[in-house]
C-alpha cells in the first residue's frame, strides 16, 4: 500500500491547482473533488499492494524451492553412535 504522503499526493492540493481554475470553484467543490478522487485512487492502491504481495509470494516460493532442491549433506548423524 502507499505510504501516507505518496498516497496523499494523489489528492487535490490547493497548492497544485492553478488560481484561475480555483476562482470558479467553491469550497464544497473542491471537498467533493477530494473525496471522488480518493474513492478512485483507494481500489488502484489495493491493487497495487495485492500486486507486491503476489511477487513477494512468488518470490518466496522460489527460495523455498531451491532450499529444498539441495542434497543433503549427510545422511547420518556423528552424535549418534
């Protein structure tokens, strides 16, 4: 999942909107416009963390593979005799 400010940087910042597209727009505008976009981003943000984890499985399972894949070293113990 994205962090806080990555995730935040999605959002409309009245800092990153021009002045002259603010001027026609009201405050309750520009709360509904932040509260669709982030109804938008949220599932994206699912999906790419469902993503992360599938390659961390995939990846795990790899290592998995080849841990099992090497031959033993002994077949015996030296303790037990």
């Amino acid at each position: 999942m994205l962090s806080r400010p990555a995730e935040s940087s999605f959002h409309i910042q009245l800092g990153d909107v021009p002045t002259w597209l603010l001027a026609g727009l009201a405050l309750g505008a520009l709360i509904a416009a932040n509260m669709l976009s982030a109804r938008i981003i949220n599932p994206l943000n699912q999906l790419v963390a469902a993503w992360r984890n599938l390659a961390v499985y995939r990846q795990s399972v790899g290592r998995l593979g080849e841990a099992f894949a090497i031959e033993e070293d002994r077949r015996t113990s030296a303790l037990c005799r």
